[in-house]
C-alpha cells in the first residue's frame, strides 16, 4: 500500500522549534537568570552548541533507521532488544512527562497574570491541569486538527517572539549588559545546564521520519534549520529581556520574566501580548511532546514495537497510554516545582542523549559519521549531565534521590514487565541509507 507521505521541511521543522521554544524562553527562563544572571545569552549559546553536536547523532541515525520510534529505534539498532534499551524507553517516556509537566506550568504561571493579583495559589494548579486535559481531549478525539494547528500556533508564537525582541532591542539599557556584572564562570556552566532542556524537543523531529518524502535530505535539515533557529532566537530574547529589566527586577517577576520586560517599552499591553505568546508557547510544547513522543514511547514499552502503518497524532492503539501519560503530568505538576521538574526532565533527556551517541559509535560504520564527533557529543552531553548533577547536589540533593528512585524504577518496572509478558523489542527493517 502506498502511503501519502507529506511531511515538508517547513512542517518538520516546526515540530522542533515548537518543542524547543515552549519550554525554553517560557518555562525555565527567570529561573536560568537567577543562576547566570546577566550572561544568561552566554549559556544559552553554550547549550545551543551542545544540541548541535547530538542533532548530528540524530541526523544520521535518522537517516539511515527512519522510524516513528526516534531514538528508541537507535538504541535498540545499537544496544539490541534487551534491558538497557527497554529501561532507556522508559525513561525517555518519563523524560516527556516532566517536560509535559514544565509546560503546564509555565502556562499555568503566565495564565495567573490574567487573574487578579494576590489570587489563590491554588489556581496555578487548576490552570496547569486544565491545559493538560484540553490537549488530552483533542488527541482522544483524534483529530488532524493536532498536526495542522502546530504549525499555526508556531508561527503566531515565532512571530510575537520576534517582535518583542526586535523591538525590546531599540530600548535596551547598556549598563544591564556589563560584562563587570557578569556571574562566575561555573554559574554561567550551571545556567548552560539548566536552559539546556530548551533545546530538547528537535528530538521529536525524528520521530517524523517515516512521515517524510525524502527523510534523507529533509530530516537534516529540519532538524539543524530548528536547533539554530531556536538559538537565535533565545539570544536576541536574552538580550531584549536582561537589557530592559535589572536583575533585581528579574527576580521579582522570574514565573512571567518575558511579559514584565515588554512592559517598559510595550505598556500594559506588551505585557498582555507577550503572556498570550506564553500561553501560546507552553500549548504548542503540550501539543507536540504529547503525540510526537510520550505516545509513540509508551506503545514501545508496552507492545514492543510499533504498528506499520502508525499514525503518530492519534493514540488510536493506545488510549490507556493517553490517560496513564496525562495522569502522572498533572500528578508531577501539582506535587513538583518549577525547577525541580525542569532539573528532572533535562536530566532524564540528556541520560538518554549520552546512550544514543555511546549506540551511534557502535553503528558509526553503518551511518558513515564521524567518530570524532559522535565522541565530542558524548562528552560533552556527559559533562553537562555533570554538571547538572552537580548544581542539585549543592541546591537540592532531594531532586537527585528522586531522580535516582526514577532510574531504578525504570530498570525494574521494564525487567518485571519483560518476565510476565515476554514482550521483546523490535526493529523496523532497515532501510539502506544510500538509497534515501
């Protein structure tokens, strides 16, 4: 049967930068500044470089194993059906849900703005699990209404963005920008770990391969074309934010940093703009990681590979899958802060990012990469795992056990559901990268 295959590079793309920008700008902003302060364009350029070394990874493993699965393909391709690759599985779907989580509550803390100040703090939790249940609502009903209104909603977002930091960029103040306020150098690190899971969703991007005409060139490209969008995009967002605001200022509004610096050139209503674009961001995050990677994850844990004809924006296999996802986002939402989740979900994903370069070495011969820089992005994803690890152990070593409790849970719940179910993990064919 011939399938209709029209996944283009402007839809590819925007499934990364859809992803990237929600939980970046949006989400973990306010609190990235308050570790690298002033520099905090710095550490989004020093994340930006990382994501770029293991888009390369992803790219060729795209190419050459085009599957729905993404990276559990990889690691499976790599690492065969075992323990390893079935534990991976689950913590990239639990790596989905705290990012899930992040961007309910980014929506959440930006919705509060439209409410009267002083409000309940109750509310937050009522808006992050309403935004959780309207998208859960439109993948149950299945809608194609999914795939088209990403698009949609990335370009309003994109657009808005743009105009805020072009026009904030006219208004900056040069002494908010002094390198003499610059924080240490190990805080900039720090910040370039935590803004880090920003550029996580250009994973998504492969997960659309077997939707592409030509995954071979449209894969690549989309998902470099996202990554460096995305990084322009957080620099000249960076600067229009830290140029109009002080530091202290900053501080006081970090859940709605970016509303509150439209605010001195833009008025009340650059505010109310620049909190819409939230909440258009935080939705599209919502939209793209629920039906581009939690549901594609959970269909692999639990029957061990995908269908072969599988429609990537609709949980018509698995409605359990959609329910028992959307369940533990709202229960992370309501019990984990904001930084807790985002330190969880970055280092879930980057776990994940170091065993699919350590699989990309063992199948560089088939990928024709090169090893040099397969390795360079092992590393470097290790050393920010590192310091990502690090930072929590001086701030919060509660997150790291609860980080740690997660893995292990992984690795058992995949062991015990392996022994009673004897379900294995399978790949698709392999389709022969010279011919793509």
């Amino acid at each position: 049967m011939t399938e209709n295959k029209s996944m283009g590079l402007l839809s590819a793309t925007s499934i990364g930068v859809g992803a990237m920008v929600g939980a970046g700008i949006f989400s973990i902003f306010g609190t990235a500044t308050q570790i690298s302060g002033n520099a905090v364009y710095i550490s989004f350029i020093i994340a930006g470089a990382i994501a770029l070394l293991s888009t390369y990874s992803y790219a060729k493993l795209g190419v050459r194993y085009p599957s729905a699965g993404g990276p559990v393909e990889f690691l499976i391709q790599g690492f065969g059906d075992g323990i390893l690759s079935g534990g991976l599985n689950l913590l990239l779907w639990t790596g989905y849900i705290f990012g899930l989580a992040l961007y309910a509550k980014g929506f959440a803390l930006y919705g509060m703005t439209f409410i009267a100040a002083g409000s309940a703090a109750i509310w937050s939790n009522i808006f992050a699990t309403a935004i959780i249940i309207v998208f859960t609502a439109i993948n149950f009903i299945g809608a194609k209404a999914v795939g088209r209104s990403e698009l949609f909603i990335v370009s309003i977002k994109v657009g808005i963005l743009l105009l805020f930091a072009i026009s904030g960029l006219f208004f900056i103040q040069p002494v908010n920008l002094s390198i003499a306020q610059f924080p240490t150098t190990p805080n900039i690190l720090y910040g370039a770990g935590i803004v880090f899971l920003a550029y996580q969703g250009f994973g998504l991007i492969t997960n659309a391969a077997e939707d592409m005409d030509d995954p071979g060139q449209t894969l690549p490209r989309a998902l470099y074309l996202s990554v460096l969008i995305v990084i322009c995009i957080y620099v000249l967002v960076s600067f229009a934010v830290i140029g109009n605001l002080s530091m202290s200022e900053i501080s006081t509004s970090k859940d709605y940093a970016l509303a509150a610096a439209a605010k001195p050139f833009l008025g009340d209503i650059g505010f109310k703009i620049m909190a819409i674009a939230a909440l258009f961001s935080t939705s599209s995050a919502i939209n793209a990681s629920l039906y581009g990677g939690a549901n594609v994850s959970y269909l692999i844990a639990k029957e061990g590979e995908l269908p072969e004809f599988f429609e990537r924006k609709v949980w018509n296999r698995s409605t359990e899958g959609l329910f028992i996802t959307s369940g533990l986002v709202i229960l992370c939402t309501n019990l984990l802060n904001l930084e807790g989740i985002g330190m969880l979900a970055s280092a879930s994903l980057l776990v994940i990012y170091v065993a699919v370069n350590t699989s990309h070495l063992r199948l560089s011969g088939e990928t024709g990469a090169k090893r040099y820089l397969i390795y360079a992005s092992l590393f470097s994803s290790l050393v920010f795992l590192g310091i990502l690890i690090y930072y929590e152990l001086l701030h919060s070593v509660t997150t790291l056990i609860v980080f740690a409790v997660v893995i292990i849970f992984c690795f058992i719940v995949e062991w015990t559901y392996r022994k009673y179910s004897r379900r294995t993990l399978k790949t698709r064919s392999v389709c022969d990268g010279a011919n793509l």
